[in-house]
C-alpha cells in the first residue's frame, strides 16, 4: 500500500455543473475604421462582453429586441 492509499487515493469525480447558455445581454459595438468608431449605424460586428461570441448588425438587432424574454427564461429554468 503506497502513501496515497493512507489519505484515501482516489479521487472522487468533481461535480458537473452545466453552464446555462449565454443570454448575450452584453453586445458592444465594433467598426472596421477609426472615423466610424461611435456611429452605431457603421458598426461592422458586436461582441458579447460575457462569451465573447461575434455577431453581425442583423443578429445584434435580433438578439437585443429578444433579451427581455431571453433573460426571463433563463430566471424560471433557474429557479425550477
């Protein structure tokens, strides 16, 4: 019997805790040219400030008028 056998050896399995999907509220504008930096209607791509996904103007419009409903959700699965 090793050392390790004193202290109990093996180590247990580490509980999973599954992530709940990022519900990308955070979303910060990003332009391709310094002379458009500010300019909404210029921005070229979004960054999710908590995944750091990239999304296109479009998907940003989409997933900014859903984010109510997204969170919403997310708070019921929680608390079930």
């Amino acid at each position: 019997m090793g050392i390790l056998g004193l202290f109990g050896g093996k180590k247990k399995a580490a509980a999973t805790i599954e992530k709940p999907p990022c519900p990308h509220a955070a979303l910060v504008a990003r332009w391709d040219a310094a002379a458009d930096i500010g300019i909404e209607a210029k921005a070229t791509r979004y960054l999710c400030d908590a995944c750091h996904k990239e999304f296109t103007p479009e998907e940003a419009r989409e997933l900014r008028s859903g984010i109510k409903d997204r969170l919403i959700a997310q708070n019921v699965a929680e608390e079930a």
